[in-house]
C-alpha cells in the first residue's frame, strides 16, 4: 500500500471541521487551521460548534488518539503536511450576487508563504469558474518550493448526514493538471476509492462547475414543483399527488419534489446566485437566466406560507399568538442562513403577531439573527395558548406531533403545513383548519 501523506485542512467552519475528523476516522493525521482562536481553541477542547450529528463523538475520539491536532500557525501546518485541503468560506457578496473570495486568497496566499517543499494543495471551497487558474497561478509565483502544485475538490455535503458523505460519498472529482497531482489525490482518498466509490479525473473548470451545476439542477427541480403548487392553488389539484405521479416517471424520480416552504441554507441559494453572477462577466448569461426564475420561486413560497397564516386568522396577524415551529433552513442542522422558516416567523412578527418559535437545536442561533422574536424551551410551551401553529422546518418531532393532543394546547385550532409532511384528514378529523402549500 501506498505511504499515507499526511494532511491539514485549512478552514474549520462546517466543512473543514467535518472533513478533519472524517480524515482522521479514514486513518490518516490530520491539523487543522484557523484564524480564529476562540474556534481552534474549542475544538482543542473536543467542542463542535455547529450541530452535526455523529461528529462531536468522532471529534472526541480522535482527539483523544492524539492524531487530530489544531493550530492558528501557517508555519506548523507547512511543515507537518503533504496535502493541504483549503475548505474556507465563500459568502455571497454584500448587496451582490457575486461569491466573496476574500477568505480563499486569504487561506491561498498565507499557505503559500510557508510552502518550502513539494505539496499539494487541494481547494475544497465552492468557487466561480476560472478561481483554481488563478490561484495555481498564485501558488506558483508565490510558494518558495516551484514544484507545489493545485488540485480542486468539490465537497458534496448534505447537512446532517455530512459524517456519511465524507466517510461514503457518492462520487469524488478530481481536477488535475498533472500524474503527480491525481496520484497524490488518490493517495489522500486512498480508503474512500478502495470501496468502489466511482472518481471523476477532470480539468479545474469543469471541477469547479461540478457544484454549481449540482446546485442548480437540485434547486430547480424543488422550484419546479412549487411553481406546480402555484399552479394546483388555482386549479384545486393536491400537488402531493402530483408528484407522488409524476415521481414515478424514472426519467423524472420522486426526490426533491417535496412542494412546501422551499430551499435556504449556506448553499443553494447563495450558490446559484454566484452562478449567475459569473456566468454574467463569462457572457453567457443567458444560459442561465432560468436561476434567477428559479430563485424567484423559492423566495415567493415564502409570502405565500405567510399569507396561508392570513387566511386561518381572518385576515390579520395583529394581537394573534403564532407558534413557529422550526428555525434551521432543514432537521438535523442548527443552521439559518437564509432560513425560510426564520424568514416567514420574522414577516409573521412584523405584522403584529406575538410569535413563539422553537426548534430543536436552531433556537440560540436564530435568536442572534431576530432577538426580537420570542424564543419556547420546549414544543409544548411555543404550542401553548397560541391562534396559529405554523409548521416550517420538518423534524421529526414535529411530523409525530398528535392532533387531538396538540389540540388541548392551542387556544386556536389553526394549522399552516409548510412543508406538507402532515396527514391532512387526521387534522381536519380531529377539529383542525388545516392549509398547505399545493394543496384544497
């Protein structure tokens, strides 16, 4: 078997913590890197501090081992590894559509300073096309050692399953310039492609576009069947059944056709809107002018689920009590950015209503963005006495919710299934104003 290298991860938010501690669990040594001393200095601790399920277990344990360390000292990660992954950042740009790369050359230039021998850098991050050129061109002008060379890997993480899809992905891609390049890759996911696991060999661009264009697909097939649901509103069709029919078409498939409340997160909607922002400087925007109809949709579900709310309460939010339940963009996370739930609980509350929201795990992250909202310990006390429950975020806690028992909670029998993952008839059964988006 080939000689492990040893690796770091420069970056370590969601996706570099998580890829450090998989790195880890696959056999190899790993130190992470970042800036902040406040994160590197929980993480020493054995502290995630994001949820993530299954990690904070696996971050201990390799701790622990002694063979996952963590530092703030470019110098110490330069000299301990021989591929060194870069998973920093790429916000979307204030007031832009565009990716902020300000934390990638950041990450490239303060790496390559300290590169005094031959190395590997892989990016990770999601990047326009045409940024692995430029930062290879980079690293060649500016690492001490002229024999460093670039990969780009595109990470594919879904949040809260990130542990498995690190450790069992679907597919790798490479993009390469060099033999030495795709070897030492190889060498680096050496476990990983030993389990069948298929591997794309490519050029940096097509790389670098393998994300977006992955994004882009998942966000319109969402945004289809909402515009479906828009549709179904006004003929009275149930586009639960819609897709649940046209979902069995195996050219089409029943994933991602859940019509409700839409997409949010760190990830597709900032993603396909940097897509369309460089497409824009390539000239070929129009190719994919349809995103910007796609991220229409997306936001419109919103207003929509606020004005189902409308409906149940004759009209006005003002002086009712709604129940938010949900406040991560998606179960299993406790993250909001670009959280529709957040989003239609802050509408809900700039209309007049007294809104208790709870989620599982999201509850102290989305009180730091709407500390003006009011914030329940548990499921019981946001449900407590309110005029209106509005189901945004599907944990599971809140799919097994009991009619008749949610019933002896609320002062209103009023319900707005944002994500349509209730039994209407068991809701209407048991005395409930049901409404959802899509469907009578």
């Amino acid at each position: 078997m080939t000689q492990r290298p040893r690796l770091s991860v420069i970056g370590t938010g969601y996706l570099g913590a998580t890829h450090a501690v998989c790195m880890v669990e696959l056999g190899y040594d790993v130190i992470g890197l970042d800036v902040d001393e406040a994160k590197i200095e929980s993480l020493r601790a054995g502290k995630i501090p994001f949820f993530e399920p299954g990690l904070p277990e696996l971050l201990g344990k390799h701790i622990d081992s002694g063979r996952l360390r963590f530092t703030t000292d470019y110098a110490e990660v330069a000299e301990f590894a021989d591929v060194h992954f870069v998973c920093v950042g790429t916000p979307q740009k204030k007031g832009q559509y565009a990716a902020d790369l300000t934390y990638v050359d950041a990450a490239f230039r303060s790496l390559a300073a300290h590169l005094t021998r031959r190395a590997l850098v892989v990016g990770k991050s999601t990047v326009p096309a045409g940024t692995a050129a430029r930062l290879a061109k980079l690293l060649a002008d500016e690492a001490p050692n002229k024999e460093v060379e670039l990969a780009w890997n595109p990470e594919f993480l879904r949040e809260g399953f990130a542990v498995e899809d690190t450790l069992r992905p679907d597919r790798l891609v490479f993009g390469v310039r060099s033999e030495w390049a795709e070897q030492t890759i190889r060498t680096a996911f050496e476990p990983v492609i030993a389990t069948g696991t298929p591997v794309i060999v490519t050029d940096y661009a097509t790389a670098e576009l393998v994300k977006v264009a992955a994004n882009s697909f998942l966000a319109t097939k969402i945004s289809f069947i909402n515009a479906m649901a828009e549709v179904c509103e006004a003929t009275g069709a149930d586009v639960t059944q819609l897709a649940d029919a046209i979902g069995h078409d195996a050219r089409i498939g029943r994933r991602f056709l859940n019509a409700g409340l839409g997409f949010g997160g760190g990830c597709l909607p900032k993603d396909i809107r940097a897509f369309i922002a460089r497409a824009g400087e390539l000239g070929v925007d129009q190719a994919v002018s349809f995103l910007r109809d796609v991220d229409e949709i997306n936001l419109r579900r919103r207003a929509r689920t606020v004005e189902l709310g409308l409906d149940l309460l004759d009209g006005s939010y003002r002086g009712t009590k709604v129940a938010v339940l949900g406040a991560a963009f998606k179960p299993d996370s406790d993250d909001v950015r670009d959280s529709p739930a957040l989003d239609v609980a802050a509408a809900v509350g700039r209309r007049g209503a007294t809104v208790q929201v709870y989620d599982p795990e999201a509850n102290a992250s989305a009180a730091r963005v709407h500390p003006e909202l009011t914030y329940a310990a548990s499921l019981d006390d946001a449900l407590r006495g309110v005029d209106l429950v509005m189901l945004l975020t599907e944990w599971q806690v809140f799919r097994a919710m009991d009619p008749v028992t949610v019933g002896s909670l609320v002062a209103q029998r009023n319900l707005v299934d944002g994500r349509n993952v209730l039994v209407p008839s068991q809701w209407r059964d048991a005395g409930w104003h049901y409404r959802a988006l899509g469907r009578p």
